[in-house]
C-alpha cells in the first residue's frame, strides 16, 4: 500500500502525527504518547521550537552539560557544551583544570572575514568580459548599499569584488569572488542577499548567472589557541616519555589521513558542543574545518605540537565562522542562556572559546591515546548507557558500577554481569 501523501505541509501537527503512527509504526498509541512526551508544557515555547523547521511533530532532546575551569587569555570559563557522546564534557572538564594550572589557553583572533561567490557562465571573450567587470564594479557596491548600510555602521560590509577566471577547470566558468566582514553575526542571510542584488546588476545577455550563495570555506576566518609548559610540568611517572609519545601521535595525524580524521573528529567533538549549545550552524563549521584540513590537497592534523628545548607545546588553527547575534542564537533560550554563561562574547571571543574547547578535548584523547587507551575512559562513562539500555533498577545499577570500578567495561562484560545479578536476586 502506498505511503505517498498530499497536502502534508498544510496537516495540524495532531494530524501529521496521527498518520505517522497510522502507517509507519506496530503500537501507534504508544508513538504518539512517546512524541508527546517530548513537548513542552508551556504552549508558546513549544510553538517557539515548532516554528524552527518545517513538519514538526516534537522535540528532540541532547543533554547540555558544562566544562567549569578553563582559563583563556586569564579570563575565566565555564563552557556549554551540548552532546550525547559519553566522556565529553569530563574530558573537557580534567583538561581545562590541568592547563589552569600552567597559565591556561592562549587564543588569537588570524582573520575573520567571509566569502560569497556569483558563479556564471561566459562565452565571449575575456578582455571584454574584464572591462564589462571594471566599468560595472562601482555600481555592484551601488547595488547592495541599503542591505549593507547597518552593517556598515558596526563595521562590517563587502571588503572586495574580484572577477575570477576558471576557464581552466570548467568551460566558460567565472566567478564573482566577494569577501565579506560579518562582525557578531554569521551573517549567512546578510552575505547571500547581497550576492543575489550584485548578481541582478551584474546580469546581462551574455551572462549567464548560475548561482549565488556563501561558501562555507572560509580560510580566512581564523582562530588559534595554544597552551604549552616545561615538560617536566605535564606531571606523571615520565613527562619526557609522555611528551615525546603525544608528539609522535600528533605527527601520525599530521601524515596519516585515516588517522587525521578521527583525529580532527575528536576536536570536533569539543567545537561542535559549544556550537550547537550557542544556536550556532554545526554542519558549516564542520564543513569548513575538513576543508581546511585538506587545503593543501592532502587531508591532515588541525593540531600540532612541538618539544623544542625542553617546552612542550600544543596547538591548532582553524577557521569558525559563527555569530553571537541573529538566527537562532537570538531565539533559542538555552542558546541565549549559553551565551550569557559565556559573558556574552562578541563573535571573535566565541571563536576563542570554541577553538579551546576544540584543543581541549584534542589533548584529552591524545592523553588517553598515548596512556591508557581511549577506551578505558571512554566505556567507564558508557556505561551508564548500557545500563540504561538494559533496564536496570537503580539498585542493579549501584551494584554493577561498584563491580566495575577499576575493571576494563565492554558491553559483553556489563550484559554478563547483569544477567548474572539477575539469576541470583531470582
């Protein structure tokens, strides 16, 4: 029987759910009492996330934790971070305490301009096509001035038009290059109106216009954050062993790409938490990274370290473009609370901060990596998960996490042990 609707858009949300459970589910009471659940009590924060997207039918729940203890450039932190992997936040959390001790994060603000592209289709010939491009490129500025006019009383606006030739990779592909100065705001919606007003003015007979939208590369959007101490700081049985042991994990992710995305997934891990805990666009920032990553043609390490003279030192450069104004950042009340635990940071200090916490959970897998192994960490705090999974009261749970402090956790281990906790209680 078909599933093919008409008209869903225009359904009630009660209707929408109703034919969902209808067609798609074996217990549909059950479904929808689970959907309905998960919204929220108050009508008017309810609609408030209804009105995000398209089709909503309910909420989606990640937790928000957060890492106290960071120190970057002597400021003090306490970071959301919203993400359901386990050891996260915790990792975080020892990482900012251990480097708080030792002069904490550095962080500098490399660039932060964006980039938009109007990309068309020419035939004729190029000596015209520049002088078309030279004549016209006043009034192309002209053409987005009451967009870009209160941008341009914060400071920002369009900083350059080029015309690009990429004749060479596509038969009679050229580009309008335009870069871009968003100040706290991502500006998405900022940078791809503008480009659709040049497009029109730019428009002729001969040019064709096939697009106009914002890239999400933007390598000139850069954050760095850095920490570093004498190796015989890092503490533990070995510093020197430890440090030249990190930095040969560093240096395989920097030649190794199935290793350097992992590695860059980890920091990620750290980045992508603060972003989404701030209304940020995680799918663009991570885009943006791994492009980075691979800006030289092959993919490699967003982090490196050194062990020079006896001082260890660890860091990364990436480019971030968020916002702490506009979107989602001004309507999403935990995203408004997340920026106010943050001390409401202008979109270069949000950009600091994500980039530490990036570094942060980086060392914190390297450390386990180069120590323990990352699972020894990892499965303590997934556990909890698989005791969830399993059904546990809260007393089988006490017993088992007091049975597994100090042992190695695997799934198969915790489910042993479960049903063996069951077979003597029965």
């Amino acid at each position: 029987m078909s599933k093919k609707i008409s008209g869903f858009s225009k359904f009630t949300k009660e209707e929408k759910i109703n034919w969902l459970a209808e067609n798609y589910f074996k217990n549909g009471s059950i479904t929808i009492a689970t959907i309905k659940q998960y919204w929220n009590d108050t009508t008017k924060l309810q609609q408030l996330h209804d009105d995000f997207i398209e089709n909503t039918i309910s909420n989606f729940y990640l937790p928000l934790g957060v890492a106290p203890n960071f120190l970057i450039n002597n400021e003090e932190y306490t970071i959301p971070m919203v993400t359901e992997e386990s050891s996260v936040v915790a990792a975080a959390s020892l990482v900012a305490k251990f480097w708080s001790t030792k002069g904490g994060f550095k962080t500098t603000v490399l660039g932060t301009t964006k980039i938009g592209q109007v990309h068309f289709i020419y035939a004729g010939e190029k000596d015209s096509l520049e002088t078309y491009f030279n004549n016209i490129k006043s009034k192309l500025y002209a053409a987005t001035a009451s967009i870009t006019k209160n941008m341009e009383k914060r400071g920002g606006g369009i900083l350059d038009i080029q015309l690009v030739d990429k004749t060479d990779a596509l038969e009679n592909y050229y580009q309008l290059h335009i870069t871009f100065e968003t100040k706290d705001s991502m500006g998405a919606n900022f940078i791809n109106s503008c480009l659709e007003a040049i497009a029109t003015q730019f428009r002729t007979d001969e040019i064709e216009i096939v697009m106009s939208i914002l890239s999400n590369y933007v390598p000139e959007c850069l954050v760095r954050a850095e920490v570093s101490c004498k190796i015989e700081d890092l503490g533990g049985e070995n510093p020197q062993k430890f440090a030249e042991k990190f930095y040969q994990a560093v240096k395989i992710a920097e030649v190794e790409p199935y290793r350097a995305v992992t590695h860059n997934k980890g920091i990620m891990n750290g980045i992508d938490a603060v972003v989404i805990a701030t209304g940020n666009d995680f799918r663009a920032v991570e885009a943006g990274a791994h492009a980075y990553a691979a800006r030289s043609g092959r993919y490699t390490s967003l982090s490196h370290c050194s062990i020079d003279n006896g001082i260890f030192k660890f860091w990364l450069v990436l480019p971030l473009a968020i916002g702490t104004v506009g979107g989602i950042t001004a309507l999403h009340p935990l995203a408004k609370l997340s920026l106010e635990m943050l001390q409401k940071p202008s979109a270069k200090d949000l950009m600091q901060i994500m980039a530490t916490a990036g570094l942060a959970q980086n060392f914190a897998a390297l450390r386990a990596l180069t120590t323990k192994g990352i699972q020894h960490g990892h499965m303590k705090m997934h556990l909890q998960n698989i005791l969830n999974q399993l059904g546990v009261t809260h007393l089988e749970k006490e017993e088992i996490t007091k049975y597994f402090d100090g042992k190695t956790v695997s799934h198969a281990a915790v489910v042993s042990k479960f049903n063996a906790l069951r077979e003597t209680l029965n």
